[in-house]
C-alpha cells in the first residue's frame, strides 16, 4: 500500500516514486503481488476508506496472503497503540507487516522495541503539530480572533485585512431570545419549546453552552496554559448581546446552582485519584467517587457506579493497588542500555556510522593544517608571492573552520543526545519513584501514558486490556521477567480485555 496525505503531498511525497519502490522490492525478492492500494487521507487512525477495502479484500482471501507491505512505518499508521491492534488483527488473517525501507523481524521481542520507535516518532510529530496548531490558536484567542467554526449565532468571514472574523448571523435573534427568556424568569424548558414552534430546534446542552459562553458579549475565553492561568479578553467582533443582560443571567443561573446544592466547578481531590480512570464492570460506565462519613464522623472516600449503582469501593484500597502495580514496573541494567542504543540508531545511525563519520572530518582537518604548513614553508621559500599566499591561506582558513564545526556539531549531538537519553531512559527505569513524589496532576498524566484504556477494579486487584506498548516491550527484553513473557507485569493487573460482568447466582432444588 502506498499512502500520501494532502500535507505530506505538498512536501514532495509522491504515490507514484512509493509504489515504484514497492513493486521493485517485490520483483526483487520474487512476491507476487496480489492488489495494490492507494490512499490520500492521514494515517491518524484506520478509519480511511482505502484501507477499509483493503481489510474487506484480506477477510474475503484469508490465507491467500502473506505479507502487506508498505515503504516506511509512518505510511502504515502515526498512531502506535492503533497500529499494533492493527498488526495483531491482520497476524490472525496469516499476514505480515512489513515496512521495505524500516525492515523488522517480529518474532525478536527486541526488534519488537524498535518497531514501537519506528511506530512511536510519527506520533510524536503528530502531536508536536498539534501543539503548534494549538498554540496558534491560543496566540489567535489571546489577540481577540475567533479562528474557529463559528458559534450559534454567529457566520464565519473575512475582515479588511482577509483575516478570519465572526460576525452576526441569521440566528442571532434567537441567541438574544434565549437570554431574555432566562432574565424574565422563564425556564429552559419552556425557551426551547417556544423556539421550537418558531422552529429553531435547540438541544438542552447547547442552550446552556450558550448562557455561559462570553462570546456573545464580545469577549472570549483563553483557555489556561503551562504560563497563565485561564482569563478573558475582549474580541475583536461585535456582541449579540448587552453586558448588563449577560451579567443578569449569570446570577440567575449561579442562584440555582447554589438552591439545588451544586457546585460551580468541579474540582479535582487526591483521595479520588482514580476518578475518571476506573469504569464499572457492570455496565461499562465511568466511575465517580465521593466521601461518606462514618459513625465516628471520620470521612471515607469511595469509588463508586453512579449508573448501576452495583459498584463501590474504597478509595484507599483502589489507590493503593495501583501504587503496588507502579513498584513493580522495572526496567533492568540490560534493557535499560539496549532502549538506549536503539534509540541512538534510529535517530542518529549506529555508532560505527557516527564513528567514522568523525574520523573522516578529523582526517579532512588534518590535511587541511598539512596544506596550511607547506604555504608557509612555500613563502618561506620563495616559492609562492605573498598575494597568492594570503589568498590561498583565507581559502584553507576557511575550509578548516567549517570541518572543525562540523566535529564540534557532531560532538554536541552525540553529547546532548545521550544526556537525553540518560534523562528519559531514567525517568522510565526509576518511574514509580516518580509517580509517588508527582502531585495528582502528574500521577494522572502518569497513569494515563501507561494505561491507554479504563481500568476495572474488583477490590483486589484492576484488570485492563493492555498497557503502553513501547513499555510492554522494553519490559520485555528483561530476560528474567516471566510474567511480562506470560503477558502481566504485576501481580496486581491482570492484562485481559475479558472483564467478568457480575451476575446472580440461581438457587439449586
């Protein structure tokens, strides 16, 4: 298969130099080719079509295939926990992935490893263009644009300058009907269905959105950064709405939040750690978690199914088994050097290459110096004018300036990279030193880079599908690690995508 995005075609990539490289690997090797498909939408996910008729043609000639083939792993997928599910899928259709240009042998646990870095990079620049996209935006906000769909009420244009602006649409009549139904008492209820009889079909939790959203006074929000913290700014469009009228329906809305007995805004409790990570093994549903007071008016906190009601467990005991799972991650001396220079020979090529690649400029300097050497005794001699002399000294100069350079460059990549890995590779080796020394944020980020899906808990010990798959395999290459090669890290989790739906027990005669 071959696949191109509209980004990447405008960088160059092209379908045609990738099936060209393709078909001569098969002629080469002596595959014959079955299909070929040709896709243009990013690889993000599976969800594109070609690929979906590539999977309708492997199911329909199940054992017919030996391998899918692609140029390099990113034309495969930029999403790694995606394409190992997808690998694994089409191992069980008897076919191969393979990548001609970042060849792999998967049955070596550690050729697995560096699969999940050749799968792994383009995720990381995917999200490092999400963060650009996401600080543009931010920068966007920041100055009072609105760059975005435009919100009910409002159109998408263009101003004098041909930047992006919203104005007000057809549907700001009924924005402005919404806010004066809450200031004259009405309920939402009753808004939405007097606009649905003029024909303006609303839903519950978009008309609330609205009630709440500053931009329909002319203002918008800019979400808080790593730098600040989340404030206001005036737009640059016009509002649809008073600020006085806005202001009153705020404190009416605030006013029966505060009747009903609800918080503005949830907040976040450490003795909840797992609030938002823990689902119910009844119906599927996430797990909230709220204090109960016992008879001696000591406060317990407990995880509990607010949708079946047939879940509910202490806290203490949930958190304190995944603090059990976090010891127990481990890497050793062995896999902790083989990660590194792995990583070193995707990123910068083995280093035997760099090796020589250095004594090849150490050797150019020298010759370079020689040259200087015998201008001078040339001069000395006679042999060489002065002009001839300082020109040709300047041209050497110049030469041995750029090789020492490039020596000093290569010298600082190799140092910083391996300062790097030094950093990283210790953060996962020592990781469960630092999720108990992380505040609840960072034990959440933690916890959510490792276990990609929900965890179940049964009071004893949490079941998940599966973990981190870069950390599964470097975990794997500890030869002494039975219950990795059994597929457990600890005895703590069990890593199953069966999770047992409790049911009742029929009563014998």
């Amino acid at each position: 298969m071959s696949r191109v995005s509209s980004d990447e075609q405008a960088l160059g990539y092209s379908l045609g130099i990738q099936e060209e490289a393709l078909t001569k690997y098969c002629e080469k090797n002596n595959l014959r080719i079955l299909q070929k498909f040709k896709e243009d939408h990013s690889a993000k996910n599976f969800d594109r079509p070609e690929f979906e008729s590539f999977l309708h043609y492997a199911k329909k000639h199940k054992g017919e295939i030996d391998y899918f083939l692609v140029t390099s792993w990113d034309r495969f997928s930029r999403n790694i926990t995606d394409a190992f599910m997808m690998i694994r899928t089409l191992k069980k259709l008897g076919i191969t992935v393979q990548a001609i240009e970042q060849q792999i042998d998967p049955s070596i646990p550690e050729n697995l490893a560096m699969l999940a870095l050749f799968l792994a990079i383009p995720e990381i620049d995917n999200e490092r263009r999400s963060i650009k996209i996401k600080g543009g935006m931010q920068a966007a906000l920041k100055a009072g644009r609105w760059c975005r769909k435009a919100p009910r009420g409002y159109r998408n244009a263009r101003d004098c300058d041909n930047k992006p602006i919203i104005v007000p649409g057809s549907e700001a009549v009924y924005i402005q009907k919404i806010f004066q139904g809450i200031s004259n008492g009405k309920g939402q209820v009753e808004i939405r269905s007097d606009l649905r009889k003029e024909g303006y079909i609303i839903s519950r939790s978009s008309l609330s959105e609205i009630l709440r959203n500053p931009v329909y006074i002319g203002k918008l929000r800019v979400p808080a950064s790593v730098d600040e913290p989340e404030h206001m700014v005036e737009g640059l469009h016009e509002g649809i709405v008073g600020d006085d009228l806005f202001s009153k329906v705020q404190k009416l809305l605030d006013g029966k939040l505060v009747k009903r007995n609800l918080p503005k805004f949830s907040s976040q409790r450490p003795e909840l750690l797992l609030r938002g990570n823990l689902k119910c093994s009844f119906c599927g549903n996430k797990l909230t978690g709220s204090p109960s007071r016992g008879k001696c008016g000591v406060r317990y906190f407990y995880y509990h199914c607010n949708h079946c009601g047939k879940e509910r467990y202490r806290a203490d005991k949930a958190n304190e088994v995944v603090r059990n799972i976090m010891s127990e991650l481990h890497l050793n001396s062995e896999a902790r050097e083989l990660y590194q220079e792995m990583v070193k020979m995707l990123l910068i090529g083995s280093g035997d290459k760099e090796n020589e690649k250095l004594k090849s400029f150490e050797r150019e300097l020298e010759k370079q110096k020689e040259r200087m050497t015998r201008l001078q005794d040339l001069l000395v001699d006679g042999s060489l004018s002065s002009e001839d002399y300082s020109g040709m000294k300047q041209r050497y100069s110049s030469e041995k300036f750029a090789i020492e350079g490039k020596i000093h460059e290569l010298k600082a990549v190799k140092t910083n990279l391996n300062q790097s890995l030094e950093k990283g590779v210790g953060v996962l080796a020592d990781i469960d030193r630092m999720y108990n020394r992380a505040d609840l944020t960072g034990k959440k980020q933690i916890l959510s880079s490792i276990f990609p899906e929900d965890l179940f808990f049964d009071g004893e010990k949490c079941r998940t599908p599966r973990i981190n798959e870069v950390l599964r395999l470097i975990l794997l290459i500890d030869s002494n690690n039975q219950k990795i090669k059994n597929g457990q890290i600890s005895e703590f989790l069990d890593l199953s995508a069966q999770v047992e739906i409790g049911r009742i027990e029929l009563p014998t005669l």
